[in-house]
C-alpha cells in the first residue's frame, strides 16, 4: 500500500511535528495559565455530559 520512503517520511513528519508541538506549547504555557485558568472545568462538564448522554442510551435502548 505504501513504500518505504512513504512510510519513513510520515514516520519522520510526525516525530517533527509532535517535537515542534512541545516547543510551541512550553513556551506559550504563561498565556495559557493566563487566559484558559477555568477551561478545565469546560472540558470536565463536557465528558460529563457524554458520559451522560451514553448511559441514558445504554440503560434506555
């Protein structure tokens, strides 16, 4: 399906691009302690809410 040069280089790009992600996000973390301080608690509510929502289908149908 793919070759081996295909393989390496996506094997090789998303070693690059995971590396380039860690850099970006260490040196942004002060404006993200900063700006998103409450967005723990978003991100909480909404996989309570699929949670939820996936019982209510599981125990109903």
């Amino acid at each position: 399906m793919f070759s081996d040069g295909q393989i390496v280089f996506g094997i090789l790009f998303a070693i690059a691009f995971i590396i380039t992600i860690i850099i970006a996000y260490r040196k942004d973390r002060k404006l993200h302690n900063k700006y998103y301080k409450g967005s723990v608690w978003v991100l909480i509510v909404f996989i309570s809410f699929i949670v939820l929502i996936a019982m209510i289908k599981f125990l109903l149908g």
